[in-house]
C-alpha cells in the first residue's frame, strides 16, 4: 500500500486592497508558510514624509500548500481567490518564488517593475544575489535586474552593480521599440 504524499507548490492568492499582511498572519496562523515581499517608500503627507512598507505585488500573498487542502485559505477573511483557470488554481514556479526571497532578503533596493516579457538577460556574478538570472533595465543611469512571476504578470526590479553582471542571452527578436530604449546590455 502506497501513501501519497501532499506535494507543497506555491500558489497566487489574491487578496482585497490592502489586506496582505492580514491575510498572510490568517494564513499563517493556520500553519500555511506564506511569503508577501515588501519594499520600501518615501510617502509624503501635507505635514510630514514618512518611509513605509508596501507589498511589491499589491493585492497578492504567495501561499505554499497542497492545492487540494486550499480550503482553509479560501475561508479567510479578505481572500478573492486563487490565481487560475477554470480547471483550477496555477501554480508559481518554485525559482520564480526563490529568485523573489533571494531578493527580499539580500537588503538591495527593490521596488515593482513593470512586467517585461523581451529584453536581455543577464546574470549576477557576485554579491548576495549572485548566480541570480533575470532581465537587465537601466534606471536613471542605475542598473537593475527585473525577476518576474510569470502567472501575475508582474516583475520586480533590484539594484545590482554594473560591474556583477554578465550577459547570458540575447534580447528577443521583435522587441518593442518603446521597451528597446529602456533596456540595455551590459
């Protein structure tokens, strides 16, 4: 007799504007790891400037479980659903949701990128996200690497140093012309 055993993927949960971080404590309260990355930001108000604390993927939690026991999720307050089709929820690729804490966790200033599908891609050599792989775009003359979930259709962008990158690939033919400006080689 063979026990199956639960295979634990990481789902797209989305959630209602401004819930993350309530629905990831309910989330994790119920013994299910969850992972919502955070930025930074400078927010000015009419009497003071504070930084905050933003989620990058905003009105999403990654959830990592077996998809037939999502049910538990499915009942906490401020969940939409999951991320899917009709014949049920996708999951999101374990060396997407890697790359994600790699960078959430290296300290380098993030922030949300628009999702980018052609560009160059390029690798970091050294620093706390090296052998990480993503596309390079420059920034107001800084570098960043975009590491994108491919199911949101959403990317990231972290600050590397020009000289930890090296090109592994080329820019995808047909590129756009509005985005060929906005990235750059090495």
């Amino acid at each position: 007799m063979m026990i199956e055993l639960p295979e634990l993927r990481w789902y797209a949960v989305r959630v209602k504007s401004n819930r993350e971080w309530t629905v990831a404590a309910a989330a994790r309260g119920k013994g299910i790891e969850e992972f919502v990355p955070r930025y930074r930001v400078r927010r000015q108000w009419s009497d003071r400037v504070r930084e905050v604390e933003l989620p990058l993927f905003a009105g999403y939690v990654f959830c990592r479980l077996d998809v037939r026991q999502r049910l538990p999720v499915l009942t906490i307050p401020g969940v939409v659903g999951f991320v899917g089709t009709r014949e049920g929820p996708l999951a999101v690729e374990d060396e997407e949701i890697a790359a994600l804490q790699r960078v959430a966790s290296s300290g380098a200033p993030a922030a949300p990128w628009p999702y980018l599908q052609v560009g160059q891609r390029v690798r970091i050599t050294r620093g706390p996200l090296r052998g990480l792989e993503g596309l390079l775009a420059v920034v107001k003359s800084d570098y960043r690497l975009v590491v994108s979930v491919t199911l949101l259709q959403r990317s990231v962008a972290v600050e590397v140093d020009r000289d930890a990158i090296v090109p592994i690939g080329h820019p995808a033919a047909g590129a756009r012309p509005s985005y060929a400006a906005a990235v750059r080689t090495a």
